[in-house]
C-alpha cells in the first residue's frame, strides 16, 4: 500500500512537469507544423506543404533542416518572414495596415446590412403613413377666382396661334 502510494505521489509531480515542458517554447516541432504554417514563396496560393515545384521542395528541406538544428516554429517562420516577406504568412497579421483586411468584411456586411434594414422598412410602411407622405409631396393647386385673368389667358393664347 505504501510503494503504490509512493508511486501515486511520484507520477503526479513528474506528470505535471513533463506537461510543462511539452507546452514550452522548446518543445519538439513538427514539420507539418511549419510547411502548414508557410506559404509557398515560388508557388502563389499554396502551403509550403503542398508545392510541387523543385524549389518548394528545396524550402522544404530547409525547414527540416532547421527543425534537426532545434530551432523552433516561430523562429522558422520569422526567419522566413525576413527572408520572402509578409506575403509567406498564410493570414496577414492583425496589426497596420494589414488590419484592414481584417476590418473590411466585416464593415461591408454591417453596410449591406444597413441597406437591407432600410429597404425592407420603406417597402413594409403602413399605407395610411405612405399616403400622408405622397400627398405631402403633390404641388397643391393655386386657386384662382378670378375669371378675367383667365379669360385674357384664353385671349392672348388666340392671338398667339392666329
């Protein structure tokens, strides 16, 4: 009872320490992590997993290259950021003007939104509200009681056409 008390003790302070260690910075990086993290410099559109170009495989072995020297994900990647550019990234980051790209879907669907809440409120008014706007909006008639301006009206609409 004791030795498996023991051992019960034992496995709980190693287990958390080997936790510890598999989630720090210098855990064991994967190559998959990485190509699937990089962009393809020589095949647009493409993870570096996925390039079937020479040079894609190249950067590929550089990657496992600098995997076996025990460098980490984020420093492949930044040494690969410095190298080719932002443009390897698969996302671009939220920061400058990159934000946009962020930012931008998102204020054209708030926009297109926008639209849609209006037209469908103008188009569901109730009739009485569209009459009183409708007939806010007709010229109203001036209305003349005097005949005699009328009549030279009719008068001078003659001796324009005879």
């Amino acid at each position: 009872m004791i030795r498996f008390l023991l051992a019960l003790c034992l496995v709980i302070v190693i287990y958390p320490h080997q936790a510890v260690q598999a989630a720090s910075p210098g855990a064991k990086t994967t190559f998959s992590e990485v190509a699937g993290a990089l962009m393809s410099p020589v095949c647009p559109g493409k993870l570096l997993h996925d390039c079937p170009s020479s040079e894609g495989a190249q950067l590929r072995e550089l990657v496992r290259r600098k995997i076996f020297a025990g460098e980490s994900k984020e420093q492949i990647v930044r040494y690969f950021v410095e190298v080719y550019g932002r443009d390897v990234l698969p996302k671009p980051p939220a920061e400058g003007f990159y934000l946009t790209a962020w930012l931008l879907p998102f204020g054209g669907l708030l926009a297109g939104f926008g639209v849609v809440f209006v037209l469908v409120r103008s188009w569901v008014r109730r009739p009485e509200e569209a009459e009183q706007n409708q007939a806010s909006r007709e010229v109203p008639r001036v209305a003349t009681s005097d005949d005699s301006l009328e009549n030279r009206l009719q008068r001078e609409l003659g001796d324009f056409e005879g």
